[in-house]
C-alpha cells in the first residue's frame, strides 16, 4: 500500500569503520570522512533489500499514474528518493563514500504541524549538555542518511532545525555535534537530488 511509505523513514546511530572500502579521489581527509561499524557483507544484503523495495514502489507508482493525483505524486517523489539512497549504498560499495550511519529502516512518526509544537521522537536524550547534544546530533545524522521517503527528508529537517537551537550556550559550537549535524544536512541534500555547499576541507 503506498500510504505506508509516507510514515516510515531510518533512524539511529552509531560510528564506526567499515572494512575494505577505499576512499574516493576527491573526498573528505580520512579523520572528517565518516566510516561505518558495517562491513560489505551487509551493505550487499541492504542493497538487495533496497532494489527489491525501488521494484515494489515502481509497481505501485504505475498502478496510481493514470490518476495523477496526489497519491502518485508522493510515490513517484518517494521512488526518486529511495533511488538516491540506492545511489548511495552503491558510492558506499564502490568508494567507501557517502556511506549511511546505518542499513535498516524503523519506523519515524512526527508531526511537524502539530500544535503546541513536539520534540520530535529521538532515542537520545534532549538534556542538550554536552553528551545529550553530541547523542541527539549523532542520531540525527544516522535518521538523515537513511532516508527513503520524501515525508523523512521533510521531518528530519524539522527536527535538525528545531533542535540546533536548544543545546547549552557553552556546548552549541562543539565540533563533534557540529560535524555530526553538518554531515546530516549533506544527507537531506544528496536525497533530495540538490548539491549542498562543500565543506572547506572539501574546496
């Protein structure tokens, strides 16, 4: 059913290195580049895994096109998403670039309209000192990244500009966090199909 590709996107965590994957020409300096605890046996199962869901949207976004209503609009807009996620399981394959924080996909619910506003549902704790903001901007990269769906992209952006305002004034410009959020927003740009703005490390 193509409603319940509206309400799903990734989430999560976690840094560390994945195995066996040169760097591309061009890229971050190895200590900016971000390196997943993932090896390729499971990036490989993820990419089968993901072609097989591009296959079921691509059903679903022929059955609805001789609507043209609303509902095709968001699956064909889902089905160009999710084939930039593909895009970027397979960078990660072949150069160890633009690598996700994580393979699965759990559910993310947040309402972005509602009133009075929320926080949005993270796992990490909102204290906003120095380990919460480092744990929530962390999170919020891994959700990000991991994006299959227009309405992720749309609330994972909310919820980064909603929370870069709230942590202590003494730990707002900390440079894990920083990068962390940096990296976050890269991923939004990349799955909306749009360049973000290099880095300098980057010109």
């Amino acid at each position: 059913m193509v409603a319940g590709f509206l309400v799903a996107c990734s989430g999560g965590t976690g840094h560390g290195r994945m195995q066996d994957l040169p760097t591309g020409r061009g890229e971050l300096a190895e200590e900016d580049r971000f390196v997943p605890n993932y090896g390729k046996p499971e990036l490989q199962k993820a990419l089968i895994a993901e072609r097989a869901a591009e296959a079921t949207l691509e059903h679903a976004v022929a059955q609805l096109e001789t609507g043209g209503d609303d509902r095709y609009r968001t699956a064909l807009a889902d089905l160009a998403v999710r084939r930039r996620f593909i895009a970027s399981l397979e960078g990660c394959e072949s150069t160890g670039n633009a690598c996700p924080p994580r393979l699965d996909d759990p559910p993310w619910a947040f309402d972005i309209e509602a009133e009075p506003p929320i926080d949005p549902p993270l796992t990490a704790s909102l204290r906003f000192d120095l380990e919460s903001w480092r744990g929530v901007a962390t999170e919020l990269h891994g959700r990000a990244c991991a994006c299959r769906t227009v309405y992720c992209l749309d609330s994972v952006g909310v919820a980064i500009d909603q929370l870069e305002k709230r942590p202590m004034p003494d730990v707002q410009g900390d440079d894990v966090a920083t990068l962390s959020i940096t990296r976050a927003r890269e991923c939004l740009f990349r799955l909306r199909g749009k360049q973000h703005a290099r880095r300098p490390q980057e010109v």
